[in-house]
C-alpha cells in the first residue's frame, strides 16, 4: 500500500475559512469553534489545529484578512473619488457583517497602522488613501475612521439606513477638498 498524498495545506486553510465564513454568517461568531468546523467538514479537530496552528485566533485572522483583500478589490473596482470609495466600503460592511466583524471588532493578532502589516491591510488602506491623496495619511485616515464609524452604526442597527446615502453625502462634503 502506498502513502497517502499529503493534502494541499493551503486547500485546506481556505475550506476551513469558508466553513468558518459559513458558521459565522449563519449563527455568529459565537458559534464558530474548532470542533464546529472539524464536524462541518468531516474531520478531526486535529486537521483543524494543524491548519490554523494559533488555533481560533488564527482562523478568525485568515477571515479578517480576505475580507480586507475583499474590500480592497471592492475599493479598487470603483473610481478614486471620495464619495465612490465610501459608498464600495459601506456596501462591503453592510452586505458582509460578520466578516465585517472579524475585520474590525474582534480580537486580532494582525499589525495595522505601521504600514508593515499584510499586504492585504496594506491595500485596502490604499484603497482609502486614493482618494484621500493629502500631504500624509492624516486626511485617508480620518475618511477611514469617518466611513468605519458609520459602517459600525449601521450593522448594529444605530443609525437607520434609510439615510446612509444622506450621510455619505455629507461626509463627503466635508471630507473633500472640492
């Protein structure tokens, strides 16, 4: 008998990410356990933790960092004006909560705001900063912060969406220089 081939580790990862994705769409993150997952997708919690060797923390990481490269496809694939990019990044985190979530309000491991980060942080806030193009980081920012804080109110029912396109409107009166 012959050795079994070693399965593709990147495979792998990126069907427990899914599965992860899933779980956490359906029933929150709250939900989303490494015995979860080994059970979804028929196999032992082991494969799980060889996968994601940081466990929970890792694989919450991995969400988070397809949801920035997400976004930052999503920012990419509109033109680099103010109030464009703000509408493809509300979009994203009212149409992708729970990855939304896993981006922003959960614990994280990954580095942000060093510029260092992974590659996908790196072009999402890029995404931000084209269309925010000051003498520094200080005006994408602020943007950031301004879209962030009304993505957060709405996902959690805060601020009715009914006036998001009132409010983008605003901030990008404000935001823009022109």
């Amino acid at each position: 008998m012959s050795p079994r081939p070693a399965p593709d580790l990147d495979l792998r990862r990126d069907q427990i990410t899914q599965a992860a994705r899933s779980v956490a769409e359906t029933e929150g993150w709250e939900a989303v356990t490494m015995r979860r997952l080994a059970s979804e997708l028929g196999v032992t919690q082991p494969v799980i933790y060889s996968a994601f060797a940081g466990g929970r923390q890792a694989l919450i990481d991995a969400v988070a960092l397809g949801g920035f490269d997400a976004i930052a496809t999503a920012l990419e694939g509109v033109p680099a004006e103010p109030l464009a990019r703000m509408q493809a990044y509300l979009a994203f985190a009212t149409e992708q909560p729970h990855i939304y979530e896993a981006m922003f309000s959960m614990p994280s491991g990954l580095e942000f705001g060093t510029g260092t980060g992974p590659d996908a942080l790196q072009r999402a806030f890029a995404g931000i900063r084209a269309a925010f193009p000051g003498p520094d980081v200080t005006e994408a920012e602020v943007a950031w912060a301004t879209v962030h804080g009304l993505a957060t109110l709405e996902i959690s029912k805060r601020l009715p969406p009914a006036r998001s396109d009132a409010r983008l409107d605003y901030a990008h009166r404000h935001l823009s220089k022109n």
